[in-house]
C-alpha cells in the first residue's frame, strides 16, 4: 500500500466511543491503485468484549474466547459498521454508499450495519469454492498473477 498523507479525512470520522484506532489510507499497489482504507484491529481490541455482545444482542451468535480468527472478524466487522455509521452522519441528505464484504471474515460487519439500520446498500462476495478460497489465501501477489 501506498501511504496517502489524507488519512486526516477519515481518521477524524472515527467516534471517540470506540477509542483511537490506527487507521491508514492511501493507494492499493494494483492496477488502477484504488483507494484503500486499512484498519489496525489489534488497536481496537479493547472493545472486544463489548462488542460480542453486540454481536450477540444482533445475531444471537456467541463468539468462543479461545478463536483467534473470529475475534479478529468481529473486531474488524464492527471497526467497518462503525466507520460506516460514522460516514453516514457526516452527510445531511441519505447518501449513496455502498459496503462491499467479501468472505466470512467481513460478514460480522455487514450484520452490524444491517442491525444498526445504517444507510448503505451492502454486498456479500465470496470465493465459494475450495479452491478459489485456498488460492487466495496461499499467494501474496494473486492480483497481478490472475492472467496465469
């Protein structure tokens, strides 16, 4: 990722509620370098607790203590619903925002924003095959290799 000096426009969206997590925005070394927004999880996990009963109030859906991978799920979910929630209340008019969540790891994020009622239209992706997943999750540079 490319650092983007910007980070200022986004980093004061972030509510005081949930603390001050390490945000970082700049460019995604990729054709056509789009924006990307990173969030630091691990400066969140103060909130974890609170969150999984969030979680647990939205879904009814129990988070076991011991699981490293989906405690990072939530923590990165509910960093993205309240990011989302953030960026909506800046605008007056209901605006045109769209949450893409890609794979089970972003999912607790579009459940909270679906239980938040928050003004975006969300889409769910994912890789839906064995293969699709393992491939992705096997190489650092699967973008520029696709064509292979």
């Amino acid at each position: 990722m490319q650092h983007d000096k910007q980070i200022g426009i986004f980093g004061s969206l972030i509510s005081p509620v949930i603390g001050s997590p390490q945000v970082y925005f700049g460019r995604w070394l990729i054709e056509g370098s789009p924006y990307v927004l990173l969030f630091d999880i691990g400066s969140a996990a103060w909130n974890l607790d609170r969150w999984k009963g969030e979680f647990w109030e939205a879904c009814n859906v129990g988070i076991p203590f011991h699981d490293r991978e989906a405690n990072d799920a939530l923590l990165f979910g509910s960093l993205c619903s309240w990011f989302l929630k953030e960026l909506t209340d800046q605008f007056q008019d209901k605006p045109n925002v769209i949450a893409h969540f890609h794979e089970w790891q972003a999912g607790a994020g579009l459940i909270l924003s679906r239980f938040r009622k928050l003004p975006v239209a969300t889409i769910f992706t994912t890789h839906a095959t064995l293969l699709g997943r393992y491939l992705c999750a096997a190489s650092v540079d699967f973008y520029n290799r696709l064509d292979q």
